[in-house]
C-alpha cells in the first residue's frame, strides 16, 4: 500500500516517517500552499510570471519522494 503523510513541518517529523519507510510527504517542511498556477510553475521548474502556454518548457523529470 502507498501512503502519503501530510502535514511534515520539520525535520524530526521527516525522520520519523522516514524510519516508517514512508516514501511520500507533503506539507509545510517541503512549501507553503500555492495556488494551482503557482504549482505547475513548481512542478515545470520556471517562475509562475513566465507561464504562457506555448512557452513553458518541457516538464524535467523530479524525484516527488521525500527529501534525502
């Protein structure tokens, strides 16, 4: 089964979830909230100012594991 644990807010809560093996994190410790043009930008690598559509580069590949 795969899980996510949400709501890490810092190290000590990354390291207990790491020691449960758990692959997958989100919250605070990894970004604040964004909006959903905020966080395609994230996700595309380019700042949120320079989305426009026939211009956003390719996406890159990303580890969306924890961080390690």
């Amino acid at each position: 089964m795969q899980v996510v644990a949400e709501g890490v807010e810092h190290d000590g809560q990354l390291e207990i979830i790491r020691a449960l093996e758990c692959e997958f994190a989100q919250g605070y410790y990894f970004s604040r909230p964004v909006a959903a043009q905020e966080a395609e930008a994230l996700l595309l690598g380019v700042h949120p100012g320079h989305l426009i559509d026939d211009q956003i580069p390719a996406p890159q590949p990303r580890d969306t594991r924890t961080r390690g």
